[in-house]
C-alpha cells in the first residue's frame, strides 16, 4: 500500500472540509473553535516535555489532551439541525474531576493577596501561556455556541481548564522554591 501524501491542495484557496465533508473558509467561527483547541493541546505538549513533571500532573495533562482531541472533533462536525449532540469522552463528571485537581494544588500553594504575574520556573511560564491560549480557545467556542449548538459541558470544561492551569503554574513555583511576581499598580 502506498503512503497518502499529507498535502491535497483542496485548501489552497482559503477553503477547507469539516467533518462530514462540508467546506467552510478558513476563517469560519467553526474552524476557529477547533482550531484554538488544537493550538492549546499544543500548547500542553510543550508543558509535557519537561522532564519535571511528576507522574500525576503528567497523567492529568495526558487525559486533558485525549479529551481536547474529542471536543476538536466534536467542534468540527456541523450539528443536524434541532439536534444537541453531547461530545464523545466528556462529561460532568470530568469537570468534577479538574475541580479535584484544583482544590488539590490549592490546599499546597500560599493563599494569594494579590495579582500575579506570569512568570517563574520555565514551566510555570508554560502553563500561564497554555492558560491564555485555553480562555482564547473558551471564547471562540462561546462565539461559535451563538451561532450553532455546543454542548454546556464544553464551556463548563474550558472555564476549568484555565482555572487549572493558574494553580498549576502557582503549584511549580511553588514546590521549585520560585517566589512568584506580584503585579504592582504602579
């Protein structure tokens, strides 16, 4: 069997094909939902390649990631009309999940009085990008959810997602014995 080339030229014109073999530009409110999902699970990568992460964050990003590939299908496929479709591979329970890990590295880092800058250890700095990326990919999910159905869970699971990623920015500095920059008005 010949291997498939990974160029088609269908796209060449600003044009691509959703799930289901719809074409949509390239700049559709669709493929910027999906495509800002992927660019975050990139994003987590970056963070996975450290060789500082322990098993249990290492294990918690992996399943974040596994489920980010679900939502871009998810997000990618055009919803019959009058239809709800639930996304494969999440559910409440996986929001309830991250909330746990939240509550978790919170209890371990000091209580925060003030804003805090992104910075710190290299992976702190990495989470804090991944977090940015994650809100921008919650709001191109919430734009295209005005135009078409996305299931609530996918909105609730961002929201969390970068809630996650703050504490675990804090929880590096914070177990690396690196004392995080507190924004200063002036």
């Amino acid at each position: 069997m010949e291997k498939s080339r990974l160029y088609t030229g269908t796209g060449d014109m600003g044009s691509t094909s959703l799930v289901g073999g719809q074409r949509v530009g390239k700049d559709d409110t669709r493929l910027e939902a999906y495509g800002t999902v992927d660019e975050f699970s990139s994003h987590l990568g970056v963070i996975l390649a450290s060789q500082n992460i322990e098993t249990a964050i290492r294990s918690v990003l992996t399943s974040v990631q596994n489920r980010l590939f679900n939502i871009g299908a998810y997000l990618a496929t055009e919803p019959n009309p009058g239809t709800e479709p639930k996304p494969v591979g999440l559910t409440e329970a996986d929001c309830k999940e991250i909330e746990q890990v939240i509550d978790a590295l919170d209890a371990e880092v000091p209580k925060a009085n003030a804003f805090i800058l992104p910075s710190g250890t290299a992976e702190a700095a990495h989470a804090h990008v991944a977090r940015t990326v994650c809100r921008r990919a919650e709001r191109r999910i919430v734009a295209l959810s005005r135009s078409s159905y996305v299931a609530p869970v996918v909105l609730t699971y961002f929201n969390r997602l970068s809630d996650f990623l703050f504490i675990l920015a804090r929880s590096f500095n914070h177990r690396a014995g690196v004392e995080e920059t507190i924004w200063k008005k002036n």
